[in-house]
C-alpha cells in the first residue's frame, strides 16, 4: 500500500488563519463576550465578562480554563483573548491604570515607581511580537488517570498564542540603572497583585534571560491590540517567551533585583517537576521543594492530535464515504529553537510517517521562535481501517518526545506521545465508519480511553463510623450555612463544617464558601488530593437526613454497638493496621482497626493503654495515648513520633520503630486501659481515687507527651457544658517536632478565653522573627505566664522525659505554690 508522500514544508501556511499577522491591514481574532457567566455571580470576580464555552477546572472559582482545543486551531496561528487558557490562583483583583505603579528596588542605582503613563510614553521602544503561552500542566489529566497527584486536570488545551505589545524589561531594568553581576544583581524578582492565602504570588528569573536583547523578554500592556482582560494580567505583566506560564507575572507590582532567586511561597511550591517515587509527605519532609535540580522554566516538546477530535465519526463505506483523511495538530517547543519535525505513527512506533510541518512565525532575531506550530498528513481511509491508534510526536533538533508517560506529584510537563485510539462503529444509517478516541476530556468531562477505573484506585477519606449520636441534617438545614463565619459542605451525603479550616485553605477561603450551604462532592473530588481527603475526618458533623425508617433503624443498630468495648484490662487484645500517614520526617499517625467493626475502643478520658510486640526478637511495651477516644466506632488512631537508632541512643526507640515497621494488615497487641488520672467531665476528676472538681487544668507537656494532653482538650471543649479553662505549654526541639499543632491551633482558635496554648521550643531554624513563641527550657516565667495561677479549683498536669518533669516541671510549679497534690504525672 502506497502511502502518500508529506508536502513540501510550509506549504500549508496560507490556509493558516494569521499566518499574515505581520501586515499592516491584519486584524487578530476576537470573539467578544457581552455579559458576566452565570458562573461567577456570587464570586470575587463576578465584575469580570468571561466566555461561557471555556472549560472549567476548579468549579466556579478561582478561574482556571482552557478552550476546546478543537476551537484553537479553528482560529489558526493568534488565539482570540477570551478564549486563550486563562491560570489564576485566587480572586482577580481590581486595578486602576491610574493609579498603579511598579516599583523597582533592589541592586539598582535608581529605585521607585514606575507608572502606566511613563511606561508607554514614548521613553522605551514598543515592541509587538506573537507568543505561545503554555501552562507547565497541559495533559496533566493523563497523569492524574494513572494517580492522581496535587493538580487540578488540565486537558491539551492549556496553550495559546497571542501578539503581545510592551517593552523589553532589559530596558526597563537598564532605565533604572540595574548594578552589574558582581554587585550583586543576579536575579530579578517579580511580585503580582493577587494576594493569595501564602503571600502575593511571586517568581523570580536570571539577569541572563532578563537583559538578553534576544530573549524578548516583555513587560507587557496589550493583548492582540487591546488592553490586556483582567484575567490576562490589567494593566501590565510580564511575558518569558519559551518559558512556562508560571513564571509570567500577571497584575506586576514590584520587581526586585537581588543576588538570590525568590523566596516567594510559589516560586518553590509550585512548578517543579520531582521524581515519580517522591510523594507530597515526602517532598515536604525532605525538602524536594528546595532543590534547585528539579525547578521547571523553559517549555519541553509538546504535541497533541487535534483533528480527528474525541469522538468525532468519519464514514468507510457508503455515499459519505471518505477516501483520505487529514490528521492534524499543534506541536511546541521552549527555547527559542523550532520544531524541526512531527512525525506519526500508525503501528505503534514502528514505522514513522513525517508530516508537513507550518509555522506561520517569522523568526526573531538570532533566528528565535517562540510559537507553536501546526502539522498536518493525509492518510489513506483504508490505512486507518487497519490500525488500532494513531501516534504523534514532535521533534526540536535531535531531542523528541518520550513514549511514555512518567508521573510527577505535580503533574507537570506531561510530554510523551499522543495517542488517539481508533474505533470501528457503524452510523446510525448502517455505514461502517471509525470513531476516534482521545487519551481524556479536560477537567471533569468524562470520556477518554483512559478510563479511570482501569487505574490505581485512588486512596479514599477514612472511614467515618457512625455511632448513636450520630447527627443527621436535611439539606434544607446545611443550606442556610453558607456564610463565611458558618460554613458547611456536604461531600458524599457526609456534613462537615469546615469553618475554622477557611482561613487555612490554600486556595483560598472563597473557593469553599462558594460551595457552602451546598453538596460539593464532584468539585471536591475533582480538585484534591488523598491528602485532602484524609482531612475530612475533622470536620465531619454528620451525616445527609435520609429516609426516616432508615434513619430509626441505624440508631437502634448504633445503640447495640454503644454497648460494646474492645479494650480490656485483663487480657490483650490484637489490633490490625488498616492505615498509616507520614505526617512528617519522623512522626506518623497509625490506624488500628479493632476486632470488631461495631466496637468502641472503651478508653475513658486520661486514661491510657499499652501496646506490646516483638522487636529484632526482643519483647517490647509501651504506653500511649491515642488521639481517638469512644467518639468514633471501629478503630483508633496513635500519632507516634519514630525515634532511629543515634549517637545518643544507639538503639534509637524499639516501639516506635516497631510500629513503624509494621506493614497494612499486621497485627500489633494492645491492652488497658490504666492510669491514675480520669476526667469525668465538665470539670470533674477522678485522681488516685479520689474525686475533685476543678475549674483550670494546666498542662505542660514535651514531644508525644502532648497526646493525653490533646485527649483531655478535646473532649473538655467539644462539650459546650464542659466550662473547664484549659492552659497547655508545650516544649518540643524545633517547630518542626510539634506534634498535632493544627489541631491544637485549631482548638484554641475555636475556643477563644476557653484553650490557652504556648509552645517553646531549643531552636528557631529560619527567620527568628516569625517565632510568636519562646525559646529555651520550661522556665518559671514562662509556667508564670502560661498557667493558672495556684489555687484550690486548679490542677496541673505533666507528660515528658523525666529530667523535664523533674528538673523544669517541677520546680517552677511549686514556686507558683502548687504541691504533690495538685501536680500530676501521666
């Protein structure tokens, strides 16, 4: 079988829509957006017209989308602002030409202000010039159907083109006197107007790239010959050709010439491309995020099948039967260098077919390209009859795709071959035909041949056990909190006020409260991680009101399992692991499932339980405190820091290493419950056997001592007749070490003039400035101002090494005139 030949190199470009942006009578393609989406009414950006075909990525806000990619190359070489991919991490904000200035600082010999009037003046040359803007996570869908990791699913529609006027920063940089490499003037850093739950978004690049009469770098003022849209970045941004959109800065306010890179939170906690073994826990605990190797700038080689689209139908037999079909594309590159060529491929790489490649760009000088390209091939019908998939990939010199996908936590740079699978159907007339097949749809449209099902099953939420004071909400009853100070959501028929945790989202409280008051199952399950989903477990309240009878029938079957305790003092009892989390380097929280589903663990409040096994052949027991008491129904949870073998302690922790030996589904003994110490509660105590009443406890506590401590807090303030004050200090060796730190922030926020929490710690690694707390030893002065003063309603109690309890605990509590009979050891 013959196939035909490719065409001659370029010979396609006047069928390109745009490939004449240079001449004088060229107008770029608009297609004007007359009113505000449906979508963003009740958003930060509901002032901002926005095209209503985009497809959205993370629910209604922030913005983030990407056209139909089908309707990119429709428009040809210049993509139409309202539909070019739009990335935006919080609200849009709101700026007025003006007024807004940037200012520029640092290693220069001029610092100040530099207005929107004086940038287009006149004083620096105007420069327009057409570039392709890339998100680093176009196709990250494709990764995310293997496992999904921290990114929301782009589809392959991320890129876009568009002629961008501004100036060149070098002459910017050059007007304010920017100081020489050896000064100091290394790198130049950027900050945008959106300021996000982590700080105004910033990045930072070399003075290299940013004073290279060759790297265009713009700052930029217009957008295809208009002002720039709000979501483009109004009333200047910067513009890196070649480099990913991440590095662009929309809304500029500030550039920085300084001899180190940025120290913005984005800079380093985004766009990076670690190895596939290295997961979020693990990035963080081992501070991937830091090492310069693995930071992402300059774009990689990229190409997608656009033509046939998902589940476009062309017919084989019959009156509408096609001889030849014209497969077509886009294909990039960072840079500055061009695609040199696209290949396909009808046998799965086989045998390689070249395309003809269309650039419509005219080089740069120094020959650069910083646009995408376009290919196309015709192919004999009867060939695609007899393959199974058509493959692309793109080529930059000697350097081309990989086959594979490799996953990365970020889901960045998805760049392997792309495949469109091939499907023979009939038409609803009977005609034999093909069906063509995508690898995925963007965001949360289904379809694509890879199927979720057939990938790693995700890790889910805990399971959550009901119990027989479960609550139960009609709909009705969620929806009226939707406010920013009570806030609920519901995720799959499960009720969790998520109040306290807005502040600490890192999308920003807006994207929850969007959803108060409403089921945000799909949009959840859409955008987070099983890290998020292991969070949800804290805020849970209860459960969707369904049927009543259904709802009679769970309590009474509830009420039967109140009545059952899996702990025993006189006999041990084995518990299987059913989950483990590294919550950092050296601390994990385990799950231990009971011997039955319906059992509660039978632990009373200050009580705590051993736990027994054999380490390297040597019997080992220990006693811990669970974080989970009787509240939930089926397991229980410690949180146990892992002490390895040291210097010190050549031996390291026998227990906590045991534990975290342990692999999901072996079995470790537990026995109990024991102690001195029983809170009854609402202020009352069961103390060596004798009761007492209180009015204060304070506590102070080191490392895992804090667990009893946290036992003892939880169920005095989710008591709301419990009216106990509460005083905690907290020592550990670094802010890293703090165990349950969330959760205790997260109490004393809730409980205000109820839960009183001070930490100190040996040493501040970083910034001494941002430690609110103390530093050093339990000190008298510290005990004096974090605990209740001595008196007849207070009662402290301790949880540490022994030399704290003994030598800092202690002491400084009897200064206060407390005695052996109002300070207690767990």
């Amino acid at each position: 079988m013959k196939i035909p030949s490719p065409e001659a190199i370029d010979d396609g470009i006047p069928r390109i829509i745009g490939s004449n942006y240079l001449a004088p009578e060229y107008k770029p393609p608009s297609e004007t957006v007359s009113e505000v989406d449906a979508k963003d009414k009740g958003t930060p950006d509901e002032w901002i017209k926005r095209h209503p075909e985009l497809v959205r990525l993370t629910g209604r806000h922030p913005f983030n989308v990407e056209p139909h990619v089908d309707r990119l190359l429709k428009h040809g070489f210049i993509t139409p602002a309202s539909l070019h991919y739009v990335r935006n991490h919080g609200a849009v904000p709101r700026l007025d030409i003006s007024t807004h200035h940037i200012e520029i600082k640092g290693k220069i010999n001029k610092p100040q202000k530099i207005s929107m009037e004086l940038l287009r003046s006149g004083v620096f040359k105007e420069i327009t010039m057409p570039v392709t803007l890339v998100c680093a996570g176009n196709r990250r869908k494709e990764e995310n159907m293997v496992k999904q990791g921290l990114g929301f699913s782009w589809g392959s529609g991320a890129v876009s083109t568009s002629l961008w006027t501004g100036i060149w920063l070098k002459d910017l940089l050059e007007y304010v006197g920017i100081q020489s490499y050896e000064e100091g003037a290394k790198h130049v850093r950027m900050v945008g107007s959106d300021l996000l739950p982590n700080g105004f978004y910033g990045s930072s690049i070399r003075r290299e790239v940013a004073m290279d009469p060759f790297a265009d770098v713009l700052v930029a003022y217009k957008q295809n010959g208009e002002e720039l849209t709000p979501d483009h970045g109004y009333p200047v941004r910067i513009i890196i050709p070649g480099y990913i959109g991440g590095r662009m800065i929309k809304w500029l306010k500030e550039i920085e010439v300084s001899e180190n890179e940025s120290d913005n939170h984005y800079h380093y906690l985004d766009n990076r491309v670690l190895p596939p073994n290295v997961d979020a826990e693990r990035a963080l605990a081992e501070g991937w995020w830091y090492k310069p190797q693995y930071i992402i700038n300059e774009l990689n080689i990229n190409s997608s099948i656009v033509f046939p689209g998902h589940n476009d139908f062309i017919q084989v037999s019959g009156p509408k039967a096609l001889k030849e079909y014209t497969i077509s594309g886009y294909a990039y590159a960072g840079g500055g260098l061009p695609i040199t060529r696209v290949e396909v491929s009808f046998d799965d790489g086989v045998n390689w077919q070249l395309s003809n490649l269309i650039q419509p760009e005219k080089p740069r000088h120094m020959g650069r390209y910083w646009c995408w390209s376009f290919w196309e091939y015709k192919v004999d019908v009867l060939r695609l009859l007899t393959c199974k998939e058509v493959i692309c990939r793109a080529w930059q010199g000697q350097n081309t795709q990989p086959k594979d996908l490799t996953w990365n936590l970020l889901g960045m740079m998805n760049n392997c071959h792309f495949r469109c699978r091939i499907h023979s159907q009939r038409s609803d007339d009977g005609e034999l035909g093909l069906q063509f097949e995508h690898p995925t749809q963007p965001g949360a449209l289904l379809g694509g041949w890879m199927n979720p099902t057939l990938a790693p099953i995700p890790v889910t939420a805990p399971a959550i056990k009901k119990s027989a004071d479960t609550k139960y909400f009609s709909k009705d009853e969620v929806a009226k909190h939707d406010a920013d100070d009570d806030c609920w959501i519901i995720i799959d028929n499960k009720v969790y006020d998520v109040t306290e945790f807005l502040m600490d989202h890192p999308g920003g409280k807006e994207s929850i409260t969007l959803s108060g008051g409403q089921d945000a199952t799909d949009e959840f399950n859409a955008l987070h991680s099983a890290k998020a989903r292991a969070m949800l477990p804290k805020y849970y309240i209860g459960d969707v009101q369904q049927d009543k009878v259904k709802v009679e029938d769970q309590v009474k079957k509830m009420e039967v399992a109140e009545k059952k305790l899996a702990l025993n003092s006189k006999k041990k009892i084995q518990v299987k692991l059913v989950e483990r989390e590294e919550l950092t380097h050296n601390t994990r929280r385990f799950r231990f499932g009971l011997p039955e589903d319906d059992q509660r663990l039978g632990l009373p409040v200050g009580k705590h339980l051993f736990v027994s096994g054999k380490w390297k052949g040597e019997f080992v027991i220990r006693a811990y405190t669970p974080v989970t008491g009787d509240e939930v129904i089926g397991y229980v949870d410690l949180v146990v820091k892992v002490y390895r073998p040291c210097d010190r302690f050549p031996k390291g922790g026998k227990m906590s290493q045991l534990l975290d030996s342990l692999k999901v589904g072996e079995f470790i003994e537990m026995k109990g419950p024991l102690g001195e110490i029983e809170y009854k509660g609402q202020g009352n105590l069961v103390i060596r056997d004798k009761a007492r009443f209180v009015k204060k406890i304070g506590m102070i506590a080191g490392g895992t001592g804090v667990t009893p401590m946290y036992q003892v807090a939880k169920n005095v303030l989710n008591d709301p007749n419990d009216k106990t004050e509460l005083f905690l200090i907290l020592a550990n060796q670094s802010e890293d070490d703090i165990l349950l730190k969330d959760e205790l922030d997260t109490l004393e926020k809730k409980h205000k003039g109820r839960f009183h929490v001070h930490y100190t710690i040996d040493k501040v690694v970083g910034d001494y400035t941002s430690w609110a707390y103390s530093v050093g030893f339990v000190s008298e002065e510290m005990v004096r101002n974090h605990m209740p003063p001595f008196g007849e309603d207070s009662v402290a109690f301790m949880c540490g090494p022994p030399p704290m309890i003994n030598y800092a605990c202690i002491p400084n509590l009897e200064k206060l005139g407390y005695t052996s009979e109002s300070y207690f050891s767990f």
